[in-house]
C-alpha cells in the first residue's frame, strides 16, 4: 500500500537532491481565516523558492500524504468545511477514513522524516501546556521530534505554552536546540525569553545536519529564530494578555486539541490583530531562513 503522494516537483527534486522545505498545514485551515490563509501559504512558498529551495506543504488527501501542494489544493484546504487537525494519534483515522486533514508539527515533522526531507519551517513548536501539573497536557510535537531526524525552524515555542518546561522535555528527549545567530531563547511574538541557548549561523546548523547524517540519533535538531523586530510585542503585554485568556478557556471548559486555536484566536482579538501580523511574519522569517539552510546543506 502507497499512502504518500508526492507532487512531481517534489519528486524531481528528492531524486536530484534538491533542497526542499517542508511546511505544515494546520496554519493553513485552523490558524488563520480566509483568505488571508491561502495568501500566506502562497507567499511563504515564494519565499522559500526565492532562496533557492523547494516548498513541500503537506495535508492528508483522499487516502494520501501529499508532499507538495498545488495550488487548488491549499485553496481546499483553506476553504472546505470539517478539516480535522491531524495528529500523529489522528492520522491512520483520517487515511482510512479518507478524510482532508491538515497537518500539525507532530504530522509534518512525521511526513518529513519518512519522505527524507531534512528542513522544516512552521511558526511556532507546540509543548508543555501551563498549568501541566492539574490536566498533563503535552504536545505530541515533542515526543514526535524525538524520533524524526529533522531540522524544525519556529520562532521559538508558542508564547501561550510553558516554554521553560518545554525546553526542560526537549532536553530529556534529546533534541537539539539552537539560537539562530542569537543565544537568547525566542518567545514566539517577543524576541527574548531570558533563557540561554547555544547560538547557530545558517552554515553551523547545515554542517550539523550533515554531521547527523553519520550518526545513529533519530532526534531532531530544533533552530529557534527571533520573530523580526518590527513585528514583535511586548513580553509583559503578551503574558498578561495570554493569562487572562487561560482564565478564559477555563471558564469555558476548553481542553485538549481546542486549547491552542481558541487562545490564538483570544490573542488576535485582545491585540486588534497585532498578534495575526506577527504570527505571519514570523512564518515568512522562519521560511526563509529554514531554506537558507537547506541550500547550504546541499551545498556542503
């Protein structure tokens, strides 16, 4: 049984090793609204190939694991009804039941592995929820990472998350985690969490993908990248804004899977959506940078 598709780009390039770039898909139908998904998704895709690689999106369609969208189907994706945001637990469901589903960090980081794709760019890692003690809510993204041999370029983990904690897992499960040019941990809509990290330039982290090449580890590599200054908030204004949406979803009984979509969707509508245009700069920056990576990679 073949359950990957692969679109002829994408296999032109894996047979000529080309560098490719693999994206996610969950931004697409659950992280922003239309159109504004399907513009992001169309422009990240162009950044990448201006840097000289090759875009992979990756969703669930009709049965299959699509490597590399067209068009028509990322404009599915961002329109159709009932995408089920699919996890690692989720994805034999949604194949045998031959559902659409868009893939998280877990999935995509998943697909990558499996597919030999070593670069993957989203916004930001899932983690180790707040509060973790009381409902033991952790990311699949994580146990996911610790057995897909990757290179994952986020802003850093999401701001709404325990990202202390997350970090302290990521090290027990033996990931890798780096600074892009910075030895200060990003915060996904802030710059700087005040947390040391070893610092990395593009041509380090390629040469490290390499060197992972050689050896026997099945853990990913994880390179955080500072939202650009432009775009970024403030961290006191982040952290009050994202506790009282916590309060929120408590109140509202909201658990699990829904945690993250209702706090982004809180976020963007306490900061008149500040939060949405850092949320897509930071995607285009981490794109851009995770290509760069890949072109060095195949280059050395």
């Amino acid at each position: 049984m073949t359950l990957f598709h692969y679109s002829e780009e994408i296999k032109e390039a894996l047979v000529h090793k080309k560098p490719i770039v693999a994206l996610e898909s969950t931004i697409i139908s659950h992280g922003m609204p239309y159109p504004e998904n399907t513009e992001m998704a169309l422009q990240v895709e162009d950044i990448i190939r201006q840097e000289g690689a090759i875009p992979a999106t990756i969703a669930i369609m009709d049965g299959k694991i699509k490597i590399g969208l067209t068009r028509s189907e990322i404009e599915r994706l961002a329109t159709e009804s009932g995408v089920v945001k699919t996890s690692i637990r989720d994805l034999a469901g949604v194949l045998a039941k031959k559902q659409t589903g868009a893939t998280t960090v877990a999935t995509t980081s998943y697909a990558s592995h499996q597919a030999g794709i070593r670069f993957f760019a989203t916004g930001g890692l899932g983690g180790v929820h707040r509060g973790v003690a009381d409902h033991l809510d952790i990311s699949a993204d994580l146990t996911t990472l610790a057995q897909t041999h990757i290179c994952i370029v986020s802003a850093g983990i999401k701001s709404i998350l325990d990202i202390p904690k997350t970090l302290e897992l990521l090290e027990t499960l033996g990931v890798g985690v780096y600074g892009l040019e910075t030895d200060r941990y990003p915060g996904f809509y802030f710059r700087d969490t005040g947390i040391p990290v070893p610092a990395a330039t593009v041509a380090e982290v390629a040469e490290m993908m390499k060197m992972k090449d050689h050896l026997s580890l099945t853990q990913a590599l994880h390179v955080a990248v500072p939202v650009p200054e432009e775009d970024a908030m403030d961290r006191e204004i982040v952290e009050g804004m994202i506790e009282e949406a916590l309060r929120e979803a408590e109140e509202q009984k909201i658990t699990g899977k829904d945690m993250t979509p209702f706090l982004l969707a809180n976020m963007k509508e306490k900061t008149k959506g500040k939060s949405l245009k850092a949320n897509i700069a930071l995607v285009k920056n981490n794109a851009k940078a995770a290509a760069k990576m890949a072109v060095r990679y195949h280059q050395s």
